[in-house]
C-alpha cells in the first residue's frame, strides 16, 4: 500500500520485497556494531558514528560482489569478520610532519636493524605501542 500514485503495483511489490534484506541488515548492524555501546551524546560524534557505521556496512555489501568477497556473498558481517584471515603483508607507516613512508614489515625490521643506537632509540616508544 501507498500513497505515491504514481508507483505502478510492480514497484510497489518491488519495493516491498526489499523489506526482508534491509530489517536483516538493520539487526545486522545493531547486533555487530552495539550502539547502547556508544555513550557520548554531543550531535556531532553520533552523526560521525551513525555515518560511519552506514559506510562500513555498504563498504561490506560491495566488498561481498566482488571476487575476492564472494565466499561471504551469503554471510552476515559477524560472520565474515569472525572468519576473515587476513592474507595481505604487515605494513609499517612512518610519519613525521608533512613526510612519511609505508614499508613492508620485514623491510621496516632490516632498516631498524641498520639504524643507529640514537635512532633506534627514538623509534623504540613508537614501536612499544604496536
């Protein structure tokens, strides 16, 4: 039923049948993402939440056509996240001002390990917090 008479009954029914998949992502959402978690209650971080949290359900809708995601084409995102193994390479980000470089881990580890005493000593409270 609707009031927008310009719909025809195939739209109608069209859109009806989207009902079952959004309620499904809508418990999806509240069940992974736990909103009663999110306690500040300034407009602009439950905005920034709410949004956020969108993005990465659609990121994950799209990340499920391609081919890499098609084996969790059927699966909720608890699902896929408690079973992902991620298979890419550790990378380091080093950033200092405006500069920065991305290494690959084992890379980052053999120019620590040619680092001077005074460099590495500098790096060591960074690298203490991953």
């Amino acid at each position: 039923m609707t009031t927008d008479t310009g719909k025809t009954a195939r739209q109608i029914i069209n859109t009806y049948e989207l009902r079952p998949e959004i309620e499904e992502d809508f418990r999806q959402m509240k069940d992974f993402r736990k909103p009663e978690d999110f306690k500040s209650t300034k407009y602009n971080y439950i905005t920034y939440h709410i949004v956020m949290t969108l993005v990465g359900c659609l990121y994950f809708r799209i990340y499920k056509n391609l081919d890499e995601g098609k084996t969790y084409a059927e699966k909720s995102l608890p699902v896929a996240v408690k079973n992902y193994k991620e298979t890419m390479p550790k990378s380091v980000i080093i950033y200092v001002g405006q500069y920065f470089g991305i290494f690959p881990f084992l890379e980052f580890l053999q120019l620590y390990a040619e680092c001077t005493l005074e460099v590495r000593r500098l790096l060591d409270p960074i690298l203490a917090k991953v």
